[in-house]
C-alpha cells in the first residue's frame, strides 16, 4: 500500500534528479566551447625578416601586404589563444619542443622537425606543456597595418 505523502516525496526526489542532471547538461554545454585560451601566454616573439608592403605589390602583387619570418617561442605552462587564418595563410616550422595544437576538433602535437600549414579554414590555439621552452619558425603574410 502507497501512501499519498511517499508517492509525492519519491516524485519530488525524482523531480529533483530529473532538474539537477538538466541544469547539469546546459552548463556542461555552456562551457564546452571554453576549454581555449583568449589570451597570450607565455611568448617570446622574434621578427626575424619582413618582405615589405611595396616589394610584395611589386613582386607578387599583394597590396596592403607584407611577408612576416618569426621565432615564437611558447614557455613551459604558456600558450597562444585562439586564433584564425581567414586572411594570414601562414607555414610554421617547430624547431625544437612541442607544440599541443586544439582545434574544434582536438588536439594535435606538433614536434620539432614537423611543419604544418595554417590556411584559410585554420582557427586554431597552442599549449606549451612540457617542461622547457617550444620554438617553431612561422612565415605568414599579414596586413602590413
């Protein structure tokens, strides 16, 4: 025999349950999407040569353009923040350590020795989580602004 004041507790409970694992989902997917760094952490960032805006238009024809050669060195512990290639194609060569590339999609490490591109579908962030400091060469062309 069921009594009207236990049927109303276990139906409150399972509200209860029912509303924490709810509450619990939305807030697992409101911060899903945050697992990135939005800012700079940890760089060192050496301009290593610059072919400039008027030479690119001469050359190449890319007005408003430069080509940009760079050491970027991410410290134990740092990262870059989520970042896109719509309009900065760019090639980064890893000279020594490892970069954790994320993406939407998952992270990827790139070692010394690896190249990889960063194009127009590239949005992309990294992590230094090793114990010494990662240093890659990136050549990318960028607004000369």
């Amino acid at each position: 025999m069921f009594s009207v004041t236990g049927t109303k507790a276990k139906h409150g409970a399972l509200f209860a349950g029912t509303l924490a694992v709810t509450v619990g989902f939305f807030v697992t997917i409101a911060t899903a999407d945050e697992h990135y760094p939005t800012e700079h952490k940890g760089l060192e960032v050496e301009q290593l040569g610059v072919v400039p805006a008027d030479s690119m238009t001469r050359q190449v024809g890319l007005d408003g353009r430069i080509l940009l050669a760079r050491r970027i060195t991410i410290m134990p512990g740092g990262q870059i923040a989520k970042h896109s290639h719509e309009s900065v194609p760019g090639i980064v060569f890893m000279e020594s350590g490892t970069w954790i590339e994320g993406t939407d999609s998952g992270e990827t490490a790139h070692s010394a020795g690896d190249t990889f591109i960063e194009d127009a579908d590239t949005t992309h962030w990294f992590f230094n989580r090793g114990d010494a400091p990662a240093s890659a060469l990136v050549f990318d062309i960028k607004p000369s602004g």
